[in-house]
C-alpha cells in the first residue's frame, strides 16, 4: 500500500510566494491593520495599498474593505471592476481579471491546491484568467487553472471547474452553459 499525504516531508518549494517572507508578513500586517478597518468608502486607499504592493490595479476599481487578497503581487485587475464583501482572491498563482468585471459577494478564486497522490502533499498553483465584462455572482468558486471567457456571467453558487467560453450564462456545480449572453 502507497503512503499518502506525509505532512512531516512538506515543503513549500522555494519563491512559491513570489516574495520574501519578510514581505509575505508585512503584507498580512497591513491588510490586518490598514486595509480590512478601511471605512468602506476608501476604495482609492485599498487600490493604494494593494498597488504598494505589486498589485497591478486599473482605473475606478471598487474593492470592498473585507475582500482577502492573499499575494497581491500576483493579481491584475482591469479598469471599472469591482470585487465584492467576502470575495476570497487566493493568489498563490496568478489572478487576471478583466475590465467592467464584477466578482460577487463571498466568491473564492482559488489558484492553488495540493497533490493528494504526492506522499509529501506536494502544492502548487495554476493561473485564472477571468474576462472583460463578466459576472461571477454571489459565492461562485472558480478552480485552478480555469479561464472564463468574456461577457460570461457564472449563476450563484456555481463551481467552475472547466473553462467556460465568451458570452454565456453558466449555472450549476460544475458550471455549465444554460444560454447564450445577447
């Protein structure tokens, strides 16, 4: 019988983050302290601290004082978008959104998991890509590696595990095309 998932031989390999820890933690602490207590309509002072740190934020972007950026350095957001309260942006790869694209309330974007057939639960990441004009209503979760095509709204509570094309409506756990976006 295979040994699995031995946490004792665990490593996250080397620049994983994409910066030193000393970063890594800093971050944390301003987010903590500067950008979660943010009054809500500080939208300018969150886009400044997420670009502080390497965030490549656009034009009028609306972020919410309790979305959750894990490694903003890896995350991109087009001009007029607006991430939502809860949104979780797990940027362990990268995250690219596009522009007039509005990620809903309590949705995960999730780069990242783990290889459960590794024996040393191996983790990785994989980049998302999500177009211009979308809308992921309220807690979708989108998996590693997806892209979501442009003008694409993705139904609430779906789970997208496969890409999805342009100009669509998806609903569902996975999320599948119900009708075209006119």
């Amino acid at each position: 019988m295979r040994n699995f998932q031995n946490l004792n031989i665990y490593k996250t390999p080397d620049n994983f983050r994409g910066k030193s820890k000393w970063i890594v933690q800093l971050w944390w602490i301003v987010y903590a302290v500067f950008f979660k207590n943010s009054p809500q309509v500080m939208y300018g002072w969150r886009r400044f601290l997420l670009r502080s740190f390497g965030a490549k934020i656009g034009k009028n972007v609306i972020i919410r004082s309790t979305a959750q950026f894990t490694y903003p350095w890896k995350i991109s957001i087009g001009d007029c978008s607006w991430i939502g309260d809860e949104v979780v942006l797990y940027s362990l790869g990268e995250i690219e959104i596009g522009s007039h694209t509005v990620i809903s309330q309590r949705s995960y974007i999730c780069t990242g998991s783990h290889d459960y057939n590794s024996e040393s639960f191996d983790i990785y990441s994989q980049k998302i890509t999500i177009g211009d004009k979308c809308w992921l209503a309220t807690d979708v979760y989108v998996a590693p590696s997806i892209t979501i095509g442009g003008n694409t709204v993705v139904g609430a509570r779906s789970s997208v595990f496969k890409d999805l094309l342009s100009n669509k409506v998806c609903m569902g756990s996975p999320a599948k095309p119900i009708k075209d976006r006119i």
